[in-house]
C-alpha cells in the first residue's frame, strides 16, 4: 500500500519548504522545531480524509466536486487549483535553478534537463514505474538528515532551546515565520494528489487501514526533514548570524561552516524536493482536470491514449521551466507571493474537503465522527486565519 501517502508527504518538504525552514532555522536557531513536531497530526488529518475519499468511492477529488455539486462549484475549485499549481511549480524550478549555483552549473541547463526527466518519468505508461522513481526522489531527500550531523548540533540545544524553551510570541517576525511554516505544511494539490494517486493505484475500503499507515508515516518523514533543515541552520547560521533569502543561499553558506559535505547533502536534498514536488504538482492538475471531464487519465494509460492528461501535464512543466528563466525575474519575491498565494486560497480547497468528507451520500458511514470533525475543523481554522493573515501581509509587502 506504500506510495501516496509517502510520496504527497515528502513533496510537501518541495522548495518552498526547504526555504522557509533554513530561514526559520536561521533566524530563530532552534525555536521552531517544536512547531515542526505539532504540525504531523494535521497533516496526517487533513490527508486521511483524502485518502478515505479515494478508496471509499474510487473516485478523485474533482470528479467528486463534479458529480455532487455541480460544474459550477467545479471550475472554481478547478480554477483556484490551476493558479496555485502553476504558482507551486514555479517554485519548484526556481529551486531547481538554485540548486544549479550550489553545484556551478549552467541554471538554463539545469532546468531544461529537470523539464525533459519529469515529461519522461510521467510517459512511461505504468503508475508502478513511476511510483518507483518518486519513491526514489523522496530517499533524495533524506540526505537532509546527514547535512544535520555533519553540523554538529548539541543534543541539549535542541532539546532545551527547540522543544522546552521559551517560544517569542511577542515577535512579530516569528508569529509570520509560524504563520508560514503552518503554510507549508497543507498546500491545495496535496489533496488532488493523494485522493487521485490513491485511487490509480486502485487501493479499496480493505486497503484503508494499510493507507492511513501511508499516510502516518509520510507525515512524520516530512516533518522530520523539515526538522534536520532547521536543525541544520540553527547550528551553524544562526550560531555565526548569517541570513539567508532562500534554500539556495543557505547550502551555499553552509560550506565554510559546516563542510563540503554539509553543503553537498543540502543541495541534493534541495533538487530531490524539487524535482518530487514538481512531478506531484503537476499530476494534481492533469489529474484533476482529466477527472472533471472524464478524460483517459491515469498513468497505466500510454501516452496516445490520454493525450489530453499528458498534454496538460507536460504544458505545465515546460511553462513553468520557461517563465524561471526569464532574465531578471525576481525568483525570492516570486516565491513569496506564491506561498501568500496558495494560503489565501486554502479555504476554498479545505472547504471542499470537509464538505465532502461529512457527507453520507458520498462516504456512507465513513464520514468524519464527532472528534474528528472536532480535530479537523479546528486545524483547517487556525491554518485558514493565519493563511490569510500571512498572504495578506505578503501581498501588501508587510510580511517581513
């Protein structure tokens, strides 16, 4: 049963993450792995109702929309889902484009071979074989862990500083770091994804126990990479009080203060998040679109007979790649407006899924009990005001 739940998971660690936890680290050394260790039940809640959806009904997140509420209700979760995923897979390339300068490649090379993998892994006609190769991308990012010991962090810090200590609620710089990494953690496509993975992988209601352990561990994995990011940080930026703008920045800084290897781990780490997160990304949108409108789309069908799935899958990859490389574009601001950009339009995206995860007519006696709507209305609530909050800021240039 291994696969969505792992894969959705580790590309929720992409670059926007991979940023925002070498600045939390950064910035506030070891404050924020506290936060980091809270966030695993949210995310395993939000995405177990996703996963419950898929195998009970068999059917993706957008066919759902489509079949009980209408074609209205679906262009806007459509059309909110297809700006946030373009914005996402932006990023992504832009960290792609940041890995190049961490290895001194030429950036344009860089991002056009990533472009040509990810078309490629996507064609192979068998979800299996691309499962394999996202499956392989998610152990990439495990080399985040290593870059942490090669750092050297005390035990006792960690422990003392980033999980007993005193938290600086006052500051408001902190409160927008919180609001942000809250941010990273639950992102619009995660939802498609998972529900529409789950259900190409053809897993049913048996399989339900097996995916929600999927799920769990997915969770814990991304979080605690996003951990070893701000542990990396912490102990050797923080410490010697350099900043940093981005992931890009921070692996490049590591080198005279941690090792080569520090610095080698971070940027591989850093492509594989890219890379995962891109493919996820842009499977959630041909994913959702094909499901809508019952295209051929799943990845066991070959090339000619989905064209549209692939097509719109392989317009993405390239328009994103292309509009990273235009001379001049200002790859942190842009980023930053993306994460603003993707918490503002949060509600719309939880709002669907709970809808349909208490909704009998969908789930039958699956639908969410009592402690569960409990639990999941109040993290979709702290998580939609402080997205809004935050991604106003950000919009109105304040966030900082």
């Amino acid at each position: 049963m291994v696969g969505p739940g792992l894969i959705v998971a580790f590309a929720d660690t992409e670059a926007g993450s991979v940023t925002t936890a070498a600045t939390s680290g950064a910035q506030f050394g070891m404050k924020l792995v506290l936060l980091q260790l809270l966030l695993i039940v949210p995310l395993f809640v939000v995405q177990e109702m996703t996963v419950r959806l898929g195998t009970v009904t068999g059917k993706g997140h957008a066919r759902l929309i489509r079949e009980h509420y209408g074609l209205a209700w679906t262009w806007v979760s459509l059309g909110t889902m297809l700006l946030t995923n373009i914005a996402a897979l932006v990023t992504e390339f832009i960290g792609i484009a940041g890995a190049a300068t961490i290895f001194g490649l030429n950036t344009s090379l860089m991002v056009g071979t990533a472009a040509v993998l990810l078309i490629a892994v996507s064609i192979t006609g068998e979800y299996r074989r691309a499962e394999l190769i996202a499956l392989a991308l998610c152990a990439l990012e495990l080399l985040f862990i290593p870059a942490a010991f090669a750092a050297h962090p005390h035990v006792g810090t960690i422990i003392h500083e980033g999980i007993l200590g005193n938290q600086p609620l006052g500051n408001r710089t902190y409160l927008l770091l919180i609001a942000s990494n809250i941010g990273a953690v639950i992102m619009p496509w995660m939802i498609f994804y998972q529900q529409s993975a789950t259900v190409d992988k053809q897993l049913e209601p048996a399989d339900l126990p097996f995916a929600r352990i999927d799920t769990g561990l997915g969770a814990l994995f991304t979080q605690v990479i996003m951990i070893a990011i701000i542990i990396t940080t912490a102990a050797t930026l923080f410490v010697h009080h350099v900043q940093v703008s981005d992931a890009a920045h921070a692996a490049l800084a590591l080198a005279p203060l941690a090792g080569r290897f520090a610095q080698v781990a971070f940027g591989a780490g850093l492509i594989g998040a890219a890379l995962l997160g891109a493919f996820v990304v842009s499977l959630a949108t041909a994913w959702a679109f094909g499901e809508a409108f019952s295209w051929p789309c799943s990845l066991n069908h070959h090339a000619f007979q989905a064209k549209r799935f692939y097509g719109l899958y392989t317009v993405c990859v390239l328009l994103a790649a292309g509009i990273v490389l235009i001379p001049g574009l200002p790859l942190v601001q842009v980023t930053l407006y993306v994460e603003a950009f993707n918490a503002l339009v949060l509600p719309i995206v939880l709002g669907f899924l709970l809808v349909m995860a208490n909704d009998r007519s969908i789930l039958g006696t699956r639908v969410n009990s009592l402690l569960g709507n409990i639990i999941a209305f109040g993290v979709s609530g702290v998580c939609i005001a402080l997205g809004i909050w935050y991604g106003t800021l950000t919009l109105l240039g304040q966030a900082s």
